[in-house]
C-alpha cells in the first residue's frame, strides 16, 4: 500500500495515453487557488481496464476519479453504484470513492449542454454525432433532453447509425449541428478529421469539436473555411471538472 500523509485528499485521472491530459494542470491550478496544499491530481496511465482495481487497492487517501479514452464504458462493471443519468447513458467519465464505495457519474453530458446551449439556433433541429464511444453516449443523453433529433455517424454501419460514405449533400444540409466526439484530430495528429463532406457545410452550420488540443482542429478550420459557427471542447472539459469537483465534495 503506497504511504501518505494524513489529510492528504487524493484525485486523479483514468485512461491510456493521458500524458496530454488537460485534467492534471486544471486541478492542479484550482488546488493553489485554493490553498489546498493536501490535495493532489495524477494520472493513472493504465494499457488495460484490468489495471483499475490494482489503482483503486493501492492507492491510498483516493477520493475522486475523472474517467477518459478508452474506459469510460468499460470502467462500469468495476462500480458498486451509479448516478441515474450515468446509467442511462451508459458512460462514466467521474468516479466519487467514499470508504471503499465507487460510484459513478457522467459530468460530460452536464458540460456539453451548458456549453452549447448558448450557441444553439432554432433551426438547429437535428444533428449527426460523429463516432460511438462513450462520449457520442452523454452528447446523445443531452440532444434528446433538447428535442434535437440525432444520427451517429461511424465507419462501419451500426443499427440506426449512419457511415461516412452515406453523408450526402441532403443529409448535411439537414442536419445543422454536427458533433465531433472521434480523437481524430487530436495533437499531435492535427492533420486528421472526420471524413465529411465538407464541401456541403454552410453559414447555418454549427460544429462542436470535443477536442481542445489543439484549440482549431482541422474539423473546425474546414467548417469555419465554409462559414459555419465553431466551437471547440475547452468549456465543455471546464465546466464537466467543476461540476465533478461538486461530487467529490457533497
């Protein structure tokens, strides 16, 4: 069992390939803000959701966990409880630890609302969620709490779901709103975007990015190129760190 000072209040993040994390700096800002100088943000770099359970017996002094790529579905069965709309999502991206107890919450569906809310038009009606991880879930959750009807959009044909090949110019120009949730695009390979027609996208089109590294993906700089509204991840990250910060101390 790792040693550590009484008081210390441990968090931290869960995913593969996190070094980039925006989560560590974040917390780590708050924390001096703060003044809370026993608390601390890691991250847990794990290659296997099986390495979940040695982070949670090892570490001590752990009161919260945020959840990234690619667990945030997979981390489910090694929960004791979850929030009613993390169920119904079927995603878990915050994890609150009390006396051994894990329970788990989806603060991505909270962030994506409060930061595209703002933004939204009355004619954006309908929109097409690039990719089916557990992200597309909670922006899912959220399009349906707003009335905006959705297709997921993937490479393989899923039920009900669309592939890339599909999207016509009459599909585009119907759908209004269209939410990248892929890491394609991601630093360092900012080269990389969603294979849509972009050529079709006009000044009523919206694209929401959840990338935030970096700021303008190539997703956003074609969208924009076309005149359409833009928006990247960052708020989103921000305001679902908060509201995971309120959790971890109800």
């Amino acid at each position: 069992m790792e040693k550590t000072g009484n008081g210390l209040r441990r968090f931290g993040l869960i995913g593969r390939n996190i070094s980039y994390s925006f989560s560590r700096g974040y917390f780590a800002k708050k924390f001096k803000a703060l003044g809370l100088e026993n608390h601390r943000y890691e991250n847990f770099d794990i290659q296997s959701i099986d390495e979940f359970t040695s982070v949670i017996s090892n570490i001590e002094n752990l009161i919260g966990l945020n959840v990234t790529i690619p667990y945030k579905q997979e981390v489910i069965p090694f929960l004791d409880e979850l929030d009613a709309s993390a169920a119904q999502i079927g995603a878990v991206n915050t994890i609150k630890i009390e006396e051994g107890h894990l329970k788990g919450y989806n603060t991505d569906a909270y962030g994506f609302q409060k930061s595209l809310e703002p933004f939204l038009k009355t004619y954006h009606t309908k929109a097409l969620i690039l990719g089916t991880g557990g992200a597309s879930k909670a922006i899912a959750f959220v399009l349906e709490k707003l009335s905006i009807d959705f297709s997921f959009v993937s490479r393989t044909s899923k039920s009900g779901g669309l592939t890339y090949e599909k999207l016509s110019e009459a599909i585009v120009n119907d759908h209004l709103l269209i939410i990248n949730c892929t890491p394609l695009g991601t630093f360092p390979n900012v080269e990389d975007k969603p294979a849509i027609p972009y050529e079709f996208l006009g000044p009523q089109h919206l694209l929401f990015d959840l990338i935030y590294n970096p700021v303008k993906t190539e997703f956003l700089n074609l969208g924009e190129a076309k005149g359409a509204s833009i928006l990247n991840g960052l708020s989103m990250l921000e305001l679902q760190a908060e509201r995971a910060w309120e959790i971890w101390n109800e």
